[in-house]
C-alpha cells in the first residue's frame, strides 16, 4: 500500500540539476513537488498547485526570492505560506538580504537532507498551526463573506531573552542585540529557568547550543510549557553543524544560526518571527473571545442556551460515573411582558440584568445559570439532592420577590416574581436504551413542572420527579 503524501513543495530554480536534487530528497520524504524554473507565470502555477512550501533559488532567470515573495504576499491564499530561499553556502550577504526581504529561511547550498528536512519539517509544522487558527477564525464568520486580512504591526518594544551557558556569554550577547534592536533584553544563563518563567514571559528566547549542553533538551522543554509553548525559539550553534541544527528544529526552534551569534542575522530573524507571532497571537485572542460571546447573553452576562444545552448534556453523561443526582431548572418571570408594556423595554432590560445578578449570587459555583429565552432562565444542578435542590429552587423564588426592583424614573420599586420548575433527575434515569435525546426529555419535565408552578398561582416552586 502506497504512502500518502505529506505536503506540497514548489521548488523554483532555473537549473534543472538543482530542481531535480530537491524533487529527489524531497520525494524520498513522501512530499509531492512540483517545479518552476521562473517569475513567469508564478502566479498561475501557484494558483493550480497551492503548495505548502515553497524552495526557491535566490536568483532565478527573470527575478529573485523577493519577488516570489512579493507575488505570494498579494494572494490572501498564499500569505501564510513560508518560502525558503536557497544561498550558496557562505554567502552571508545572500542570506542576509533575504531575510531581509521577509523570507522565512535561508538554506545554503550545498546542504545536508537531514538540515533541509529537518527546515522543511518545522516549517510545515508551523503553518499548519496556523491554518489551524485561520480555519477556527473564519468558521466565526460563515454567512458573512471572508474575514479581512488585517494587517497587526509588531510590538515596538518586545522582551526577549538570552540564554546562555556562561554569564560573561550573555551579556555579550544582551549588549550587542541591545544596540541594535528597539527591543527590551535580558541575560540568564543555563540551565536556570527560573528567571525566564518567573516574570513577564518573553516574546522571544536567543538560546546558544553548545554541541555538548543541555541547550537541544531545554528547546523541547521550554516548547511543551504552556507559558512558553508560543514563545519565538532561536538556537544559535557556534559552527556549521547540519545534523545538530536539524535536532534543534525537530525539538520545537523555530530558527537556527549556524557559525556562531551574528547580531546582524539575529536582528532579522527576531523581526520576522515576532511579528508572526504577534499575528498569531492576536488571533487566539480572537478567537478565545469570539468563542466566549458565543455561549454568552449579551444582555445579562450569563450564559446562554447554546452553553447550557452543552453543559446540561456533559452533566447528564457525568452522572453515572459519579453516581449522584443531578436537578434541572427552568425559571420563568411572572407577568414580565406586562412590565414591558407598562414601563417600557428599557424597565424591562433592566428586570432581566438585575434577575441574573440575584440568580448567579443563589446558585454560585453549585451549578450553571443561563438565560434560555426572553425572560427564561435555566439552572443546572450537578451533584445534588432533592432536599438541596428544593432549597435552591425556594431561594430563586425568594431572591426575586422579597425585594421589588427599582427601575429609572419610578418613585416606587415595581414588585416581580418568578415561577421555577424543577427535574430532579438520577443515574438510573438516563438508561433509556436507543433514547435519542435523554437531556430534551428532561428538559421537557422541567417545562411541565414550571407550567404546573404557573397553573397553580405562580412565585412558586413545583417538582417533578419521575422519569415522564
């Protein structure tokens, strides 16, 4: 049975030898590739093949990286996707201008497959990441077009940190980045970490990988840390070592500098990736946000029926595991549309925000409340007894009517009651064999029980305890 491959590499080149070397090493790592030799008709190609990397030769026939760059960096589709350029080998002027021009990597040529994999590894690794985000964040805005592409400059001051074996090594690395960059630095010195993870996490982490350190082993610990698992990674080894620069990047760096700490590389590198991840971040902020409005009501600040059904559900399927009861509420406000029609939406508003603040101070952290319609609440019980259950549903009642609420313009508190339905539910219950849908039913009791509360005079408390 044939493997699948892994990704989708172009490699542009105008020698055909080199594309073929590429395609050979590449295709043995179960990538498919695809080639191009010029700018001409780049564009086109790329369109046709979406690939998820691509390898260029430093000068082509007609243009140069940077216009690869500039062409990619015009599509939306392909902004994200990371180009490598491809150097000779001790041209440090070449490398130098292309990650100047905003190129993720330079490779020099000739190069070990271990190095170029290994590159091609992390890279794919990285944007995978995130496509991840950017497929999370669009589904936020399904039905209304695609999202923008917006553009989030970089901090202009970041913190990035040194670390290194020695101290007399920091701070000459801290005092030559400092002189070049607009960035806030810090030396410490390994294997000590206390002083990277005890304060502000940083932004960036320069880490020197001495051939028999501790510094490829502190790569992987400091990328599995949740404070630092989206921190920018550069490892910088003192000579040209292929098989331990590929290490490190198998290890979670995110860029490495082979032939010692060249401040001029380092300044480049750390403007790139900062800004990337400043990208990054901004998105995952997003996107904890835009999940958080989702389950909650604007209005009142309490959850809202899309959460509850989900945490009514884990509930449910919790219950047999613990063995303990669980209770259903739906609450209701008496009369509200009559409060509406007689003191306006706004009064009306105002009833619903100040319910939600008395219902949360009642249930606390025993259990949920969420706004589930106009002037509907539900409450979910995990863990409970009837007696405590019953108590809790009293104290909504009570919380509402014992105090009338003031509404703006209104010399008197208008008085409001509640009405709360109550299903008091236990393991043994939920074993209905092929019931579809065990929580609607339950919900379903709950609703009988609050509309036999309202037959029965309302500012009350009904129950239902069986299964029906």
């Amino acid at each position: 049975m044939a493997m699948s491959v892994q990704g989708t590499i172009l490699v542009l080149d105008g020698v055909s030898t080199n594309r073929i070397m590429l395609k050979v090493q590449l295709t043995a790592a179960w990538y498919h590739v695809v080639q191009g030799e010029k700018l001409a008709g780049l564009g086109a190609l790329l369109r046709r093949t979406r690939p998820d990397l691509v390898l260029t030769a430093q000068t082509l026939p007609d243009g140069s990286a940077a216009d690869v760059k500039k062409v990619m960096a015009a599509d939306p589709a392909l902004i994200d996707v990371p180009i490598v350029a491809i150097a000779p080998q001790n041209d440090k002027a070449a490398r130098l201008k292309a990650l100047s021009d905003g190129l993720d990597d330079v490779l020099g040529y000739p190069f070990k497959d271990t190095l170029l994999l290994a590159r091609v590894r992390s890279l794919l690794r990285a944007r995978a990441e995130r496509q991840e985000l950017n497929i999370e964040g669009s589904a936020q805005t399904i039905g209304f077009g695609e999202a923008p592409q917006v553009l989030i400059a970089p901090p202009s001051t970041a913190e990035i940190a040194i670390l290194t074996q020695t101290v007399r090594t920091s701070a000459l690395w801290s005092n030559a980045l400092t002189h070049q960059t607009r960035h806030r630095v810090t030396g410490h010195t390994l294997p000590d970490l206390k002083g990277i993870l005890s304060g502000t996490i940083p932004d960036a982490i320069v880490v020197e990988l001495a051939p028999n350190s501790s510094g490829r082993n502190l790569l992987a610990d400091l990328r599995s840390r949740g404070a630092t698992r989206n921190t920018v990674l550069i490892g910088v080894l003192p000579d040209d070592n292929p098989a331990l620069a590929a290490e490190a990047l198998d290890r979670g760096a995110d860029a490495v500098c082979m032939g010692g700490f060249q401040t001029d590389e380092i300044c480049l590198r750390l403007e790139t990736l900062i800004a990337r991840k400043t990208r990054d971040d901004r998105l995952r902020a997003t996107l904890r946000r835009d999940l958080a409005e989702s389950l909650i009501d604007p209005l009142t600040g309490l959850f809202n029926r899309r959460y509850a059904m989900r945490a009514l559900d884990q509930i449910a399927h919790q219950a047999p595991e613990t063995e303990h009861g669980f209770a259903v509420m739906l609450a209701d406000l008496d009369h509200f549309k009559a409060i509406n029609d007689r003191y306006g939406h706004a009064a009306g508003d105002l009833v619903l925000t100040e319910t939600a603040k008395r219902l949360r101070v009642v249930i606390g952290k025993t259990g949920f409340v969420a706004r589930i319609g106009g002037e509907e609440f539900m409450i979910g019980l995990p863990n409970t007894s009837t007696d405590q259950a019953l108590k809790q549903a009293k104290q909504i009642c009570e919380t509402i009517c014992e105090k009338p609420f003031q509404l703006p313009d209104r010399p008197a508190p208008v008085p409001v009651t509640i009405s709360v339905g109550v299903k008091l539910c236990t393991p043994p219950e939920l074993s209905h064999p092929g019931e579809a849908d065990p929580v609607g039913r339950l919900i379903s009791s709950a609703d009988k029980a609050l509309y036999a509360a309202k037959k029965a005079g309302r500012n009350q408390v009904q129950i239902r305890q069986s299964a029906a």
